[in-house]
C-alpha cells in the first residue's frame, strides 16, 4: 500500500501542470495581477479556472485539475495511513 502514497505525488504533478496551463490562461486573459494572484493563491487560480472554463475553452483541464486532486487526495492518505501502519511495532 505504500505505493500508493508515491502515487499521489504523480497525481499531484499533474495537478501543477494543469495549474500551470491554468495560470498562462490566467495570465493571457486577465491580466498580471490576477495572474500574480492565482500565482500566489492555488485555489484562486481553480475557482477563476471554473468560473472561465466555458468562454476559455478549459473545462476539460479543469475536469482534469479536479480529478487529479482528489486522486492526490485520496491515495495520499490510504498510503499515508498504510505508511503509518507499517512502522508501527507491537511488544509482547
């Protein structure tokens, strides 16, 4: 189960690569401030990414975002808590 816990980091990277697709649109569209903001922000930059996602043409990344995170979520903490597990030790 530890495996899955090396999983969610790749998870994870795609996440940053769909931020990254995020932001350049951010960028592009809205301007260095908001862009700066959703640089500094993460989650500033996934709501303005779903508010805009039909006129951009970025719900399929969005979709993709959203997907990613709970799998990073989700296999994060199973493979968390098996990590966990596994090093505890019981004395007789």
């Amino acid at each position: 189960m530890i495996f899955l816990f090396y999983l969610a980091w790749l998870f994870l990277l795609g996440a940053v690569i769909c931020q990254i697709i995020v932001l350049i649109k951010m960028f592009k569209d809205a301007g260095p401030v908001q862009g700066i903001i959703g640089l500094v922000c993460g989650i500033w930059a996934y709501i303005w990414g779903w508010m805009n996602s039909g006129r951009l043409g970025i719900r399929n990344i969005m979709m993709i975002w959203t997907v990613l995170l709970i799998l990073f979520l989700v296999c994060y903490l199973i493979g968390g808590m098996a990590a966990m597990q596994s090093m505890t030790t019981t004395t007789p």
